[in-house]
C-alpha cells in the first residue's frame, strides 16, 4: 500500500469534519482516547501508570 500524502488548508477538508461531526460524543472520546494512547506509547515507548505513593508519618 502506497501512502498517499495531501496538503490541505485548514477548514478546506470537509470530509474529515463530516466524520467527526457524525459521531457521537461518546465516540469521539473513544477515539480521542485511542489516539491519546498512541501517541503515548510512540513518544515514552510504553502506557505510563500511577506512580507510587508514599506517606511518611511521625512516630512519638
């Protein structure tokens, strides 16, 4: 398969708009999620997680 690369100006791709207005809001997050963890995983190489946390108390 051939990539196929096209420059557009801004707000002159009326498919691309068509699309994401088509979806629910639902979907768009979905999808928004979907790239959000790929770029993620392209820019740190894996899915980040929580880091530990850790309480330190005063014993008397």
């Amino acid at each position: 398969m051939e990539k196929v690369v096209r420059i557009v100006k801004k707000g002159e791709d009326e498919s691309n708009l068509d699309y994401w207005i088509s979806l629910t809001p639902i979907e768009r997050l979905r999808n928004l999620e979907t790239i959000r963890q790929e770029v993620i995983k392209e820019k740190y190489g894996t899915a980040k997680g929580f880091q530990r946390v850790y309480k330190i108390i005063k014993r008397k």
